[in-house]
C-alpha cells in the first residue's frame, strides 16, 4: 500500500503540520497511525477531505515548496485541461517523473473524474507525444519512455483499491505480446477499480495461451481488450496485425462459450480484419467505457 506523509499532504492542502496534525485528530481527514504515532494518507484519504470541504478545492494558497508544482495545482482547481496535458507532455518527454505524477495525483486528489483526467488530460498528452514523434522531434525510444512514465504515475490510481464498493464482479484487462508501453489498458483498469471490479492486468508482452483456466479460475466476468493505432504499439504493424487479430478472435471466441462479456477498447480495433464486426461493446473515450461498465 502506497502511502503520502504529513510533509507531502500538508503541502498538497496548502496548511502546516501542525494544523494537519488537529485535523486528524478531530476527523477532518482520515489517516492510518503507525505504531510510532506517524500519520500516513493514502491519495484517497486526500480526495475525500476535497469531496466533504468543497470550499477547500477553490483555495489557490497552496503552500508548495516547488513552485512549478504550485502552478500545476492551480490549473486543477481551475480545471485547465488543455493546459495541463501540455505540461504532462512536456514534462514526460524531459523525463521530470516528478511533475507528471503530480499532475496526475494531484488532479486525482482535487476530485477530477478518473474518466475525465484520462480524456480531458493523459490522453491528449499522449497524442502530444505521438505528434512529436511522426514530426522527428523524438526519437521511438524517447517515446517510449515518455510513455512508460506516464503509465507509471498513471498505475499508482490502482493503489488501495478497489475505489467505493466492491460490485462482486472481476474483469481481466487484456494487453498485447508486442504492445508497450500499456497505457491504454493501465487506464481501463483504473476505469474498472473505481466501478467496483476486482481486476486482473495481463500486463506489457504477457503470452496469453489458453486462457480457459485462467477465466475460469479468476471467475472473470468480464474481458476488456485495449489498443491504440500509436507507432509505438507494435502490435499494429507489419505481421503483427494478424498475430493480433488472431488472439483477439481467439479469446472472444473463449469468452462467449464461457458467458463472459467484451469490450474493446481504443482506434486499434479498426485496424484489426472483422474485429470491428465481431465485437459489438467498444470505446473510444473513457467515459464510454465508463457507461459500459
């Protein structure tokens, strides 16, 4: 479990310790106690305290050390999207982990929708980097990394969850043996936690096989694939897009003798050969997904 201290949620709200401190004591905002007696927060303990002080989200005295990181909280409590993905861009290309899970963490934190911050925000990012690799800007490799770190700060939403209650129901999140990075199908997990799934990621490169056992022994519910048409997702190119499309039949053909449902997410699906045809739940944006689950 992934936990925040005092120092870092102080900053985050913009008060001193020593008010933190009170606030936990009275119920303000809830905390775990180690045996020594040092607070931890977790990113939900945080967006909770924003959903029940409403007016707490609109104070722009945020007490940042970094001031960069001071800017990036202000845009959130303004809701300045566009301007955030830039920043997520940018800061993903330079390599400054730092100020990209900020970004990410932080909008998390001031109660933007999960939905919301992957289509109004890492999205866009994302296709700012793409942009920069078809003009030359950035070499595959320095995309690749760029998206890896996206992708990093974008799985610690996974952490302390499933988010609200759980629905009774899991879900397998489906990546490609040449897909990488997966942000794509980090984000559907994320998507599927906050909904109430219990939910498995097979992970960059993972060799699916005969996945019969596996939903049988998971007692999965539900199947959601996710591809993009990036040039870094490998599994679109050359003798790879029948690879693809032949594992995609393979499994839909599992799950519908099994009773279990799909959904493909991601444009990578109309690259695919009677993909589209066959699989009727898709999406596009996350929000999509969001109504499908």
């Amino acid at each position: 479990m992934k936990y925040l201290n005092s120092k870092e949620v102080s900053d985050i709200l913009g008060v001193n310790i020593s008010t933190l401190k009170r606030w936990t004591d009275n119920g303000t905002i809830n905390c775990h106690k180690t045996a020594g007696g040092h607070r931890k927060f977790t990113m939900q303990n945080v967006r909770d305290y924003y959903k029940e002080n409403k007016k707490a989200s609109k104070n722009d005295d945020v007490a940042l050390e970094n001031f960069e990181h001071k800017k990036i909280y202000e845009l959130i409590k303004r809701k300045s999207f566009s301007e955030l993905s830039h920043k997520l861009a940018n800061s993903s290309i330079e390599s400054d982990e730092s100020t990209v899970k900020t970004i990410i963490s932080g909008s998390y934190m001031n109660n933007v929708d999960v939905e919301t911050l992957f289509d109004e925000v890492v999205d866009p990012g994302s296709m700012i980097v793409e942009k920069a690799l078809h003009e030359n800007y950035l070499s595959h490799a320095e995309a690749f990394i760029s998206r890896k770190i996206i992708t990093r700060a974008t799985e610690s939403l996974n952490d302390n969850k499933p988010n609200g209650s759980f629905n009774g129901k899991s879900a397998l999140c489906v990546n490609f043996e040449d897909n990488l990075p997966d942000l794509g199908v980090v984000m559907s997990e994320v998507i599927l936690r906050h909904r109430g799934y219990n939910v498995y990621n097979t992970g960059s490169h993972a060799e699916l096989g005969d996945l019969n056992k596996v939903i049988k022994n998971k007692n999965i519910d539900l199947i959601v694939f996710y591809l993009c048409n990036m040039q870094c997702c490998m599994s679109v190119v050359g003798d790879n897009i029948m690879k693809t499309a032949d594992m995609v039949t393979s499994i839909y053909k599992t799950a519908k003798k099994l009773d279990v449902d799909v959904i493909f997410g991601g444009l990578g699906i109309e690259l695919l050969p009677d993909i589209s045809n066959t699989i009727k739940k898709t999406f596009i944006t996350f929000k999509e997904l969001k109504q499908l689950v």
